[in-house]
C-alpha cells in the first residue's frame, strides 16, 4: 500500500499528509504494510482545485518518482480524494517504470460537480 505523497513543503506546512495517515492506518487494519518513501513527490506543484482536467494533467506530469523497492510488486495506490484521476494517473504511471507489476487506486472521497 502506497499513500499519494504531498511535497516536501506542503508536509511541512501542514505537518502531516492526509493520505500517508490513511494508508497507514488502513494498513494495520489489513495486515499490510505502507512503507513511506516508496513514491515521491520531486516538485511542488499548483494546487488543483479551479483547474480544468487538461490543466490537472498537465501540472501533475511527471511530479513523481517511485522508487526500486516496488519492482515486481502489486501496488495500491491510496490517496484522499478523486477528481479526475490526474494526480492517481500520474503517480501510477511513475509506479509502473520503477517496475510495479500492478497498480490499483483506492480513494477515501470522489469529488464531482453537477453541471
């Protein structure tokens, strides 16, 4: 189990990540493990609220590195909340060229709007 990580600055700010918080606690109750480290945020980037689905994906694009230990293995992805997957995708795609074999995506929240 793999939380979606916020960057350094935001933790900082914040000081403490939702979703690690979340995976960790989901792991103990499962008897899986959520090892902090294995997926990193390497840029700040703009918060998504306001953005359009392009906009998303576009500042979400490579922002994250996974590392070697998640070769050959199944990953869950978890994270807070899901909007258009654009930050899950993105994290997922780093996963998969460190060598995850599988990747899955497991979210607290979905967030929409009615038009």
């Amino acid at each position: 189990m793999v939380a979606l990580p916020l960057h350094v600055r935001r933790f900082r700010a914040r000081q403490y990540d939702q979703a690690q918080l979340l995976a960790g606690t989901l792991a103990k109750a499962t008897g899986r493990v959520a090892p902090v480290g294995w997926l990193e945020r390497t840029r700040e980037t703009k918060r998504q609220v306001g953005l359009s689905e392009a906009e998303r994906t576009g500042n979400v694009a490579g922002a994250f590195v996974a590392s070697r230990a998640v070769k050959g293995r199944e990953v869950l992805l978890l994270d807070d909340v899901f909007t258009t997957g654009s930050t899950a995708r993105a994290a997922a795609v780093a996963l998969r060229e460190a060598g995850a074999t599988r990747v899955e995506v497991l979210t607290l929240a979905r967030a929409f709007t009615l038009a």
